[in-house]
C-alpha cells in the first residue's frame, strides 16, 4: 500500500509560477570552450560577468602546461582517499606555498570548499556547543552547521555590536563558534572581520572565516582577509575555495597546527574522499608563482572595470549596491525582474548571475557582475554602452506604453 502523500516527480516538478517567472533558462548554460573574451556559451558567443574569474587566470596557456605536466608525471588521479594512497607529494608543496601566503600555520586540502565546510564542523563541533553565523552566510556554512545539532543563532549581516550582544548573552555552552564570510558575493561587502576577530579573543570564540570570494582579491599580495585585515596572529578556522580567483579547484580548511592535525585524521570529508588530482596541485603552485609576479597589475585592472561598470550602471539608471569588493550588484527586486535584466543583457550578449529566491530573501534578488583581468578595454566599453539601452528598453518604454 503506497502511504506516501507525495511523490518524488511531484515534489522535483517546477510549478507554473516558477516556469512563468523564469521565462528562459536562466542557470546551467552550456558553457562551449574556455573563459576566454569573448566566451562560447549557449552556441553562441557572449561577454563573461557571470564566473568568478577576477585575474583572468582560467585559461593561462601557463597554467595549462603545470597541468600537463602533471598529468604525464602523475596520471589523471592517485585512485585513493589522501591517508591510503593519494596523498602525493604535491600536496605537500601545495600546503607549505599556500599556507603563509594565506595567512595560517597549517591547512589541509579537501575535493572542494563545500566539503571543507561541511567538514570543519562535523569534525571539531558538538551538540554543547554554540555557533552564532552571519545572517548573510553562505548556505554550504549552513549546511555544516545543521547536522551537529548544537544551539545556532544569526546575528545581523556584517554587524559586530549585534554580535557582541549574542556573545555576552548567549552563555554556558561549551564552546562557540563565530561564523561568517570575507566577501558576501551577492552585494560584494567585506565583513569587517578585524572587528570580529577581536571580539572573538574577547570573548574566548573561534571565528570561522570563508574566504572564498576574497582570496586573491583581497590584500596587498592578495592573501585574502587576513592580509586585508592585517591579523598575523590568527587562532582561528579559515576555509577558501580555490576555483574562483585562484582560477583552479579543491578548497581549504587552515588554522593552527593541532586542530589542523586533529582534522588530518577526523575530519570524514578529507579522509574518505578521493584526494585532489595531482594535475590541479601543479596547476596551484604555477599560479601561486604568477601571482606572486603579476598580482598587482591584475587586481588593479580589476577593480578599475568594476568601477567603470559600475559608474555605466548608475548612470543608465540601474540601483547598485556599493559594495568595496570587485563585484557589481544590480538590486533587482521580485524574482521577476531579476530574471528580465539578466535575460535582457544576455540578449545583448552579456552573461551575469541572477539570485533570486531562496538564494536571497524575497524580493531582494540581484544580478550579479564580475568583470575579470583578462578582458579587454574595448569588451568594457560594450558592456557599459549596452547598460544604457538595456535599461531604456525595460523602463523607458514601458513607460511610453
């Protein structure tokens, strides 16, 4: 007898209010070759504002050949988890380059930076203990807080004194955990994490920072957070995706030598995945030696475009957020509208990101652009005369009508 109430095509089945507000495809695009200028995505060529590429470093023939060469000195994959087989010496040299350029004693490399997340907590919290998260962090923090089952509480989106009233009040735990992130990529604001950091020490906390979107954006040498923030005394848990900036995959779990050694062993997420390919560890250390040469050169570009993008939105009559981070946010409100700038500016040939729902609250979606070093000044110029007529075309004559 079935006893279900609902079944599974039922509850995976997009309803029509979801189809009708989409009106296109806006996710998953068939992506045709590499991040180049322009880019083969949905047969066609377009612009590239939607990847998280910042110094243009995805398709660097430099890059490519630390690839290969991995590849013919290692294979494809080591074929084991790290502590049984596939722990190659790379990693060693990826862990000894990575670890001061970020800013920690010591850090492990996990498949990708949502099992770092959701490896840092499962391995190193408890039922009695607390964690107070940003409002505003990333779901894949969420994610690896839950299944712990300890007491969790949000405070306000990049508020420290919102925090300092939880950690003064929230008492009698264990152990508490303070969580956010360095750039929160939907608005491009920086936590102001120096703040947090102190209050943690005050507090006898353990900030945990994701990096992700600050790492080789952030910093004089482009270290990330730390570096921004100055701290070179860090005591607490940092995790980075290394496959949006960095330009390659795996993410990171870092923090001071013996809970990174209690992790090496602990943490389910590292140890019973298949370890990092060879290939991408050799592709690390060559863009860690671009970077320590080219760094500032690319990083100025950067936010150079983010702010002549940024002038070209206002200016066509579109609302920005005034975020210090090299992302442009258009506030676009209802699911809807979110979905009519992007398709609007994809028409024009310019790929973004919309966040719509649940990925933001509701009616607060955004559109989202990053304008990486490796386009040119002219592909810059095209997107900011294609700003004014797209927001002509979606106002202006509505309006009229």
């Amino acid at each position: 007898m079935n006893t279900s109430s609902v079944t599974l095509a039922e509850r995976s089945a997009f309803t029509e209010e979801q189809l009708r507000v989409l009106g296109y495809d806006i996710y998953y695009p068939s992506i045709g070759g590499e991040l180049g200028d322009p880019f083969c995505v949905n047969r066609r060529y377009a612009i590239n504002m939607a990847t998280n590429n910042y110094l243009g470093l995805a398709n660097d023939p430099r890059i490519k050949e630390a690839y290969i060469d991995g590849i013919y000195k290692y294979g494809t994959s080591m074929c084991a988890t790290p502590v049984a087989g596939g722990y190659t010496d790379q990693f060693e040299a990826v862990e000894a380059a990575l670890a001061p350029f970020i800013g920690v004693e010591r850090l492990l490399l996990y498949p990708s930076c949502y099992q770092a997340n959701n490896g840092l907590f499962s391995a190193l919290a408890t039922e009695d203990d607390l964690v107070l998260f940003d409002r505003g962090a990333h779901s894949s923090l969420i994610q690896g807080i839950l299944p712990v089952g300890c007491a969790k509480y949000p405070f306000a989106h990049n508020d420290p004194d919102a925090l300092e009233y939880l950690l003064r009040k929230k008492t009698g735990y264990a152990h508490v955990f303070v969580v956010t992130e360095s750039v929160f990529s939907t608005e491009g604001s920086i936590a102001p994490f120096a703040e947090i950091n102190a209050l943690c020490k005050r507090y006898g906390a353990t900030p945990v920072v994701d990096d992700s979107h600050g790492i080789g954006v952030l910093g004089a040498h482009g270290g990330g957070i730390l570096d921004h923030c100055g701290i070179t005394d860090y005591d607490g848990l940092y995790t980075t995706s290394l496959g949006k900036a960095i330009a390659n995959n795996c993410g990171v779990v870092g923090g001071p030598r013996r809970v990174i050694d209690y992790m090496r062993y602990l943490s389910s997420h590292l140890v019973y995945s298949t370890a990092v390919a060879p290939c991408i560890l050799s592709g690390l250390l060559r863009t860690l030696d671009i970077l320590e040469l080219e760094y500032r050169d690319r990083i100025e570009r950067v936010y150079r475009y983010r702010d002549t993008i940024r002038a070209a939105l206002r200016a066509a009559g579109f609302t920005v957020v005034d975020g210090a981070a090299p992302i442009n946010s258009i506030v676009a409100g209802p699911s809807e509208e979110t979905v009519r700038i992007s398709k609007a500016l994809m028409q024009r040939g310019v790929l973004t990101t919309p966040f719509v729902f649940p990925s933001v609250p509701k009616n607060k979606g955004r559109v989202r652009m990053i304008a990486g070093a490796n386009l040119a000044e002219s592909t810059i110029a095209y997107v900011c005369t294609a700003l004014d007529g797209i927001h002509h075309n979606l106002y202006d004559n509505a309006l009229v009508a």
